[in-house]
C-alpha cells in the first residue's frame, strides 16, 4: 500500500541527504538534443515550440539529458557528481495527460562501474519500499551485452543499424527477428544513392545530413512536417529495406535473444554460449556478475530479478546496464533507468564520462505532485 504519507519532494530531500545534490534544469530545453538522442518513439511525442530567433525548443520531456546539460555547464564538468531532481516533464501520451512529475538520481565520475549501478538500483529499490511498494517486478537488460555479441559477430553496418534501433525501442525478440530483418519493401530506388551513403552513420549524423540537404533545398515544412519531421520519415523509410543476416550470425543471435531468468542463471548461459560460439564477452560478463555482487551485498534479493538479453528500454543514448520496476498493479514502470556512459561526450565533453541513474514516475507512484 502506497504510504500517502510521503510526496515527492519528501523523497528528493532523502536523496540529497544521501550526497545527491539537488539540481533544477530548466523546462525549456534546445529540441535537437532531444531529436538526436533520443528514442523514434520518444521523439514522437515531444511537445516542441519556436522561440522569438528560430530556434526549436521543446518543453523537457525527460531529466536526464538536461541534468547532463547542468553537468557539464558547471563547476562539476569532468569531476565526480551526484545529483537529484524533481520537477514536471512533458511528453504526449494516449489517454493520459501530457504533464506529470518525475524525481531522480543520476551518478556522474565515478569508474566503479558495477558498484554504481548497484547503488541506483538498490536506492531506487529503497525508494519503492519507502512509498510502500514492496517486491516490485525487477526487469534488467544490458546494451553492454547485447554491443558486445554484435561486435563478436562482426555485423555488417546496415545490419548493425537496423538490430541496434529494435533492440533500443524494445522490439527485437526471436519472434520478431525476421520481421526487423526483412523490413517492410524495398527502399524508393529513387533514393537509393542517398540511403547508400546513409549507410554505417550513427543516428544523429545521418538525420543531420538529411536535414541539411533539406535545408540547402530550402524546405521547411511539406505538408505541414517540419525539416526534422520529414528528416526522420525519410530514415525509417530508407532503413526498410531487405538486410541479410548470415545463417551463422542469425542463429547465434537468435539464442542470445532467447535467454532470460535470474542473474546468476544467466550469466551461466551467456557463457555456455560464449563457448560454444567463440565469443568474447569476458569483460561483460565480469561487470555483469560482480553487479550481482555489489547488489546482493546492498541486500537486495537477486533472485527475484528478472534478467532479459532482448530487454531494451526505448532511449537511443543507453550504453550499459538498462532497468525499471514495475507492480502487479501497475503494468507500467514505476521506475526506469541506465548507464549511459557516452552521453555527455555527445553534448560537448572533451572525453566520455562514465553515468548512470534512474527516474521515478511519481504520478504512478502516489497520484500527486510535489
């Protein structure tokens, strides 16, 4: 039973007091980070304005990256840091208001990388208790794992492309394997030029340069799309076509997707299958287990998470360890969160910075604001 007692502001002020400092980005944010590191599907749902010289902004749709943005704008910028949060963020949902209130955590420095993620599980975990939710469903995924069976299978780019984009957005499972790989038709042949030399970018440099040569050809809108609305429609559309997986490669994914249980049962099938098909996840898998540890030491009950390799969490800068938590309910995450260790490189750092944390859905938690 949820503990009306406590809001959201009680918990922000617990997590201060536990050496996260509390941070309050500002609600308007520039909308191309957002565009470029975010999720399809996230991207979608995005409440974007115009400002008084041009400029694309979007009402904060999420915390992390603008807490990232404080980050590197302050004295902290390449240093150890732990900050909280609380506040409205902004994002279109069916059937649910558009507005509603998130707190948080997120870690920043700090090298001991399966100790951190440990600690923003086990908080988050507390937190949950703390509210009266006891013994939520724990999903735990890994892009880590999933980035280094893809590497160990040597993909070609645009079959790389293609599983990292269903992977991030939570649709690539062994059944739907197939229909990621086969796409939906062949790409217009008329823009087959432009598709090749899409070809092996990452994201955000493909729908720059889309956007780009739009704007060389002085289109703005068309049909009342913006330049980064038909930007995006043209890079799903040039990623449909056919890719081919060798046999081998398909197999060997095939099963790696089909993995699931608790942490030390599949840590144990990730090796078996590391063996049997000449893969090196060594290094992952040590970070995977000794997580495991520093989460059992932190008294949470690893027996009761629930590990999946086909577990993704729709968020494009994700580069490790991804969760949320969830109650019988209340299908929907109460809880969410990752390691994204390359993202403040991408917003302007000279060097990657190790960074993972999570964000509590507070309106699903206690149905009120702070």
């Amino acid at each position: 039973m949820v503990n009306s007692r406590l809001s959201a502001e009680d918990l922000v002020a617990r997590f201060a007091r536990l050496g996260y400092a509390r941070v309050e980005p500002p609600v308007l944010q520039p909308a191309d980070i957002f565009l470029d590191q975010s999720g399809e599907n996230f991207r979608r749902r995005m409440f974007v304005t115009t400002d008084s010289e041009g400029r694309e902004m979007a009402l904060r749709p999420e915390f992390t990256i603008p807490v990232v943005r404080l980050y590197l704008a302050g004295d902290d910028a390449g240093a150890l840091a732990q900050y909280s949060y609380c506040g409205r963020v902004f994002r279109m949902q069916a059937g649910e208001s558009g507005e509603f209130v998130q707190a948080g955590i997120e870690s920043f420095g700090r090298t001991d990388t399966a100790a951190t993620d440990a600690e923003i599980v086990a908080l988050a975990l507390e937190a949950l208790n703390e509210f009266g939710v006891h013994d939520p469903d724990i999903h735990l995924g890994d892009m880590g794992l999933f980035n280094a069976v893809m590497e160990a299978l040597a993909l070609p780019d645009a079959v790389l492309r293609r599983l990292k984009r269903a992977f991030a957005s939570g649709r690539l499972t062994v059944d739907t394997l197939d229909q990621v790989l086969g796409g939906q038709g062949q790409a217009d042949a008329s823009h087959a030029g432009l598709s090749a030399a899409l070809v092996g970018l990452d994201p955000a440099t493909a729908r720059n340069l889309v956007e780009d040569m739009l704007k060389i050809a002085r289109i703005s809108t068309v049909g009342g799309r913006t330049s980064a609305e038909i930007a995006d429609r043209f890079l799903r559309q040039a990623g449909q076509a056919e890719v081919t997986l060798p046999d081998q490669a398909r197999a060997v994914l095939a099963a790696y997707l089909a993995i699931s249980g608790e942490p030390d049962e599949v840590s144990d099938l990730l090796r078996a299958l590391s063996v049997d098909e000449g893969l090196d996840l060594a290094a992952v898998l040590a970070v995977f287990d000794e997580r495991t540890g520093f989460l059992a030491a932190r008294g949470v009950d690893v027996s009761k998470i629930r590990v999946a390799t086909a577990f993704g969490r729709d968020l494009d800068y994700y580069t490790g360890m991804v969760f949320e938590m969830r109650t019988s309910s209340e299908s929907r995450s109460l809880v969410g969160g990752g390691r994204y260790d390359r993202l403040a490189q991408s917003l302007g750092a000279t060097h990657p910075v190790p960074a993972v944390g999570c964000s509590i859905w507070m309106d699903r938690l206690i149905g009120s604001t702070p």
